[in-house]
C-alpha cells in the first residue's frame, strides 16, 4: 500500500502500527519518528517560521482559508493508495475539503480517510480504525492497552492523594487554555483542569481569567513549538502580574513541554503525555514514569 499521511500525528501512528515503509509522502511538520523528514513533502505553511505567538495569533484570527497549501503535483507524483487526513482545524494542517478535493483528480481514486478526535475515547476509535484500514488490528489494540496499563499505574500510586488544580495553557500571547483529550489527560495524572473542558475545543481566555483560576501546577504545552520555543515564547509575559502572582508560578511548579511532540498530537505519544503530566503534578510519586527532564519536558 501507497500510503499518504497529511498529520503528524497519522504519520506517527502507521509507523507505530508497523506500516511505516509504505509511507510514501507526508507534511513538512512530520518529524517523528527520525526519518520521517526525508520523505516528499506535500504541504507548506503561509505562517512565517519566525513569527512570534502574538504574530501568529493575529494571522490565525485574520485568515483568509487555510494556512496551509497542498502540493498536488507531487501528491500526483507519489501515487497514494490511501490518504490520511483531518477534518479537526485548518490552523493545524491542510483543509480536509481540499484534500478530497485534490484525491479525487488522482487515477485510481485513492481512498481518503479523515479523522476527528476529541476525547481519548475518539482518539482509541482512531486508533482502531487505522488499524483496519492498514491490517493492524492487533497492533492498534496494543496502543489502546498500554495507554490504559499506564493510566491504572499512575492511579495505583495516587491512591486517594489531593487532587491539585492544573491549568494546562496551549498558547500564552494571548491565552489558551485546553481542551479536547487534554481535560482528561490531566485527570488521569491526578489532577483537576481548571479552565480546560474534556470534549471542547481549546479557547482563548482573558489573563483575569488565568489569575482566577489560581492553578497549583502549570503545565505549559503551547500548541507546535518545541520546549526550547516555548521557553522563548514564554518570556513575553513573564512580567504580567496575572502570571506571577499564579501559585504554581509562586511555588515554582510550572513545567514546560515540547508542544511538537506531546499533549496537542493526537497520536501514540499522548501515553507519554499522559506520564508526564502525572510527573508534574505528582512528582514525588510519578517522576519516574516519564522522560528525565531536558528531554521533552522540564520544571521552570
């Protein structure tokens, strides 16, 4: 099979699934697993690689259909049997109607399936249904199982601890509190979202809004930046007051995550998310479970 992934997180997940030597082309943001990159590229972002979260923002919020462009010359060229996509945000990844659109000029009408988590409950159905699509039930099955082997440790190890209040925030200039799989993932690492709602998109919230929260722990996860950009992004408001006087700032409990890789992909790694989060807010309990610090994460 011929195979086309237009989300890094898709492309993340065949090559979990074992199918990753059938990919034949993927987007300019797949960078894992290593490798990934020297494959044809498809897509291309109109958003400049150097523009700040506040310039980004402002872009996001005045644009005139998607960010993002498809290659479909060499779409053409590389020929799909089967092209995965996404019908969940146009400021993440090319439009699905355009995809579709595109597909349906190729010979031999490649198949084009979309997907659209919200929850963890979507994300395994996704899974599953990659899985079948490429013959690999049983691997598919095997993420499913180990996402929630994970979780039934880090509850074991809770037992009946406190449940601190998190704020996880996926943009900071301005705002952005979580939401989709992320309320969930906090749960499960054994603490109370404060802003975020399971099910919902993220959404921009006022910095009074932030303040009257009054987080215990911080996780800073901003949406495609990896932790050193985050780091950067993060000293725009460093100084605001409503950031400052937060307890988690006060208590110095705000850990800074790789937005590229964790929390904001819907892919396999949401398990390490998910250690992660647990690692924050239970650090006397959870360290051990994810990544040391510097590799993918770190505590400010």
């Amino acid at each position: 099979m011929r195979i086309v992934s237009l989300l890094p997180s898709l492309t993340e997940l065949v090559h979990a699934l074992g199918r990753g030597g059938e990919l034949v082309g993927v987007t300019h943001e797949c960078d894992y697993p290593p490798g990934v990159e020297s494959l044809p590229w498809l897509t291309r972002s109109h958003i400049p690689a150097a523009a700040s979260s506040a310039e980004i923002d402002a872009l996001v919020s005045s644009q005139q259909g998607s960010l993002y462009t498809l290659d479909e010359a060499r779409l053409a060229e590389v020929a799909p049997d089967l092209i995965l996509t996404q019908e969940q945000c146009d400021v993440c990844a090319v439009n699905e109607v355009v995809v579709r659109r595109s597909a349906m000029k190729l010979p031999g009408a490649p198949h084009v399936e979309s997907v659209n988590p919200t929850s963890l409950d979507g994300l395994f159905a996704m899974f599953r249904r990659v899985g079948e699509l490429l013959d690999r039930r049983d691997e598919a099955e095997a993420l499913v199982v180990g996402f929630e082997a994970t979780a039934r440790t880090i509850a074991d190890r809770l037992g009946d601890r406190p449940r601190p209040r998190v704020l996880l925030l996926e943009w900071v200039d301005p705002p952005f509190g979580s939401g989709h799989w992320n309320p969930e993932i906090v749960a499960l690492a054994g603490g109370v979202e404060v802003i975020g709602e399971a099910g919902e998109a993220s959404r921009r919230v006022a910095w009074e809004e932030v303040a009257a929260s009054r987080p215990e722990v911080v996780l800073l996860s901003l949406c495609g930046f990896p932790l050193g950009r985050a780091e950067h992004e993060l000293k725009a408001v460093a100084d605001r007051p409503e950031w400052r006087e937060l307890p988690a700032v006060r208590a110095g409990r705000v850990a800074v995550v790789d937005g590229s890789a964790y929390f904001s992909r819907p892919g396999p790694r949401l398990e390490t998310s998910l250690r992660i989060a647990a690692a924050a807010i239970h650090p006397d309990l959870c360290r051990d479970l994810a990544p040391p610090e510097g590799q993918g994460w770190r505590m400010l």
